[in-house]
C-alpha cells in the first residue's frame, strides 16, 4: 500500500474542508514515532497538536483504555453514571489554579468545552457579549470560530458570525503590540462599542496556539484579572493547547498567579482519546439547570481511563520538569542557529511548548515563504513539523514530552539541517 494510492483515494472520498498537512498516511506508532504505510519512520513533532504530551501508546495509558474495555464501553453518563468521571472530576477539581471550591463537566472536543463555557458564562451573568482577542483560536463551532481572532481558513465562507462577540489585539512583542495596546483597545472598547455590564466573559489562550504560540504577558493576565473582578465579567482561560505539563507547568495559569473563573481543556488530557472538560468555580458552574450540560459521548468511559493514566504519568514521570529542560535545549539550539540564520525573528514559548518566527533575512515582513521551505525540507528528512500563526511564518514544536534523548537529538539535527537547505534554496 503506497501513500499516493490513499490519497488519491481521500480526494474522492473527503471533503476538502479537511485540510491535512501531509500525505503520510500512519500505521502505527510509539512515543515520539511514527511509521507510514509504506514502512518509513518519522519522528513526530506534532503529537497530534498537543494531544499526545505522554508519546503515542504510552503503557500506562494502553493498559487503562484495555481494562476499562474489558468493563464497558459507553452507558452515558446521564444515563448509567460511573465512579471513575466522578473521581476525575475530582482530581481536576484540585489540579487547576485557583484557591476555591469548583465543579466540572465532561464533553468530547475542545471547540465544545469552549462553547459549554460561554454557556455557564452567560446563565451566571445573565449577560451576552463576550470578548476575544486577535490570533485566537477556539474551534470551528459557530461559537468557536466567532471567537477565533483568524479569518482564514476558519471564517472563509461560513457567513455572519454570532453576534454579541468582540475582538481586541493580543500583545505581540515582535509585531510591535504591547499589553498597554490590549488593554487601550479593551477601554476603548468599552467607551465606543460595548457596556461593560453586558459583558459575560473574556476569553484568551495563556500562550496562543495556532495564533502563532505568542505568550500572554504577566501584566495582561493580571490586568484582565482585576478587570473583570470590577465589572463582574468571567475570565476564561482556554488551556486546550496549553495544558498537561506542556508549558512546564500542569497549567500554564499556574505561571501567572491569578486564577481564572473557568478553564477549557481537552487535547492532552486523555492521551489521544477525545475528551475534554470545563472546570471553575462552583458557583459559576452550578448556574446551568440539570440537562442543559453534557452530551452522549461527553465523559466517555475510555477517554475518562485514559485521563486517570495521563495525569498519573505526568506526576510519576516528572513531565513538567521534563517539558522545562526539552525545552530550554530546544531555545538553546534554535539561538546557535539563528545566530547564522537572519531569517529567524524570534523564538519564544513557555517549557516544551517552543515555537520559531520567519521573517525576511532584513527582517521587513513575515516569511510564509522559508516557513514552508523549513517545514517541507524537514518532512524530505522524516521530522514531522507544524505552521501556524496570522502569516503562517511559525513553527511550532510539539513533540511528546516523553521523546527519547537520542531521538530529541536526531530531530535536532535534521531542524538545523532543513533550516540552513530551506537558505541554500534561497539563494539558489
């Protein structure tokens, strides 16, 4: 079975809407490892966007999902409760920044935690608008891609917008956008457009995933904080990309020392099982009626096993200070490169959650253009990379936090190879 022969088949067969990055079509895989169909391997620095932080088919993680099959597979939990999404609850309960009682509700993807967010939001203040910042992102739900600061791809042609949901620029060093800049549009925003008691919610990501994986500064977290404890406004923080020993961190709120009211996650919480979670205050959570959270799937048994072993893994295995020192080798290396390489503008990111900016070699604009050739060169050498950001001039590297030296080295070798082939092509 070749590539090329699935793929022909994929036109015919899937919607075009689903765009895929490569044509490596997987057969299997282990920890930071993948092997296609046609029997090649490649290491992964993707992990399914931040979904698999504890490697592909972790033991523990296997062991879980198998038991929990032996037992049952699906009841709905708002049919035939069981013990173990009680218990997980629990544990997330504890686990999320914030000094204070909280509640939980299961469902299945990230762009449904957020939009059971804005629903508890908006039935504990009985309040509409909701605010969001450029570069997010946060599902291809209606509600989500309203929220989503990033027209293309996730606007294009899926007409008007849900109303009552604003965007204000998020800080970008290396654009020129400082937190004083968000936080002059959010007052002016206030002033012009939007009473600030119709205000339900203020949305962000502490380190913007397919924005480009631009931290939050310190000063903007905290200054939203307290604007929303003055107009009573729930502080959301999307942790679906960020969480789960990614930033160093199980969250990376923890970093900040303020807590939000409600935090969305999903992606590494279960291991590659679809599962996700809103947490937060108790008493914002409870606002909801019984019935109008959840979902048939949401909690399912397997995902719900699989999480138990995640979060086992992350504290047993050390994953947070694992993901702080890939990390800091990982800054380390991108520096010596970008010291023969002008093209780099910058490189940023919290613990193992790193990403690379492209400009022009004089540094006047955002270079797509060597983000694809970087990106395309790696894939010739088997090092599965991603893009992201407003421009599409970002890598971000998302290996599994649980790689093995040797292959973080191997993989490190081929970036610098594919970074200085993608400025040979150029000056070819």
């Amino acid at each position: 079975m070749l590539n090329a022969d699935i793929s022909a088949r994929k036109d015919s067969a899937i919607s075009r809407g689903v765009g895929m990055q490569t044509q490596i079509y997987a057969e299997r895989a282990k920890n930071s490892e993948v092997w296609d169909v046609e029997g090649t391997r490649y290491i992964d620095f993707a992990a399914g966007i931040a979904v698999v932080n504890t490697g592909h088919c972790h033991p523990k993680v296997m062991a879980a999902v198998e038991r929990q099959m032996g037992a049952f597979t699906h009841t709905c939990h708002q049919v035939l409760p069981y013990e173990n999404y009680v218990r997980l609850a629990e544990r997330l309960n504890q686990s999320t920044p914030g000094d204070f009682e909280k509640k939980t509700v299961f469902v299945t993807t990230g762009a449904e935690a957020v939009e059971n967010a804005i629903k508890v939001a908006r039935a504990y203040t009985g309040r509409p608008a909701v605010i969001a910042f450029g570069g997010g992102f946060h599902g291809r739900t209606f509600m989500g891609m309203s929220l989503t600061g990033k027209v293309a791809p996730y606007k294009q042609g899926f007409g008007a917008m849900m109303p009552d949901v604003y965007h204000v620029p998020f800080p970008m060093d290396v654009h020129g956008i400082s937190t004083e800049d968000s936080m002059n549009a959010l007052n002016k925003l206030f002033k012009a457009d939007l009473d600030p008691g119709r205000v339900a919610a203020i949305i962000f990501e502490p380190v913007q995933g397919e924005g480009g994986f631009y931290p939050a500064p310190g000063d903007l977290v905290r200054e939203i904080r307290a604007l929303c404890d003055a107009h009573g406004i729930v502080m959301v923080a999307d942790e679906i990309q960020t969480g789960f020993a990614r930033t160093g961190t199980l969250f990376a709120m923890d970093g900040y020392g303020v807590a939000p009211d409600l935090t969305t996650m999903a992606k590494g919480l279960a291991g590659g099982l679809p599962l996700a979670a809103v947490v937060g205050k108790a008493e914002i959570m409870d606002a909801a009626g019984p019935g109008g959270l959840g979902g048939t799937y949401g909690g399912n048994p397997l995902g719900i096993a699989a999480a138990h072993a995640v979060l086992d893994v992350i504290e047993e295995e050390e994953l947070c200070a694992r993901a702080n020192e890939l990390g800091s080798r990982l800054r380390q290396r991108l520096e010596a490169i970008r010291a023969v390489t002008p093209e780099i503008a910058d490189i940023r990111g919290p613990g193992f959650m790193v990403a690379a900016e492209f400009s022009t070699a004089d540094g006047s604009a955002p270079s797509p253009e060597f983000t694809q050739k970087v990106r395309a060169e790696a894939l010739r050498r088997n090092l599965i990379l991603l893009t992201c950001g407003v421009y599409g001039n970002v890598i971000r590297f998302l290996a599994p936090i649980t790689i093995e030296d040797e292959v973080f080295t191997e993989a490190l070798d081929i970036l610098e190879a594919s970074i200085a082939a993608a400025q040979e092509a150029k000056t070819c």
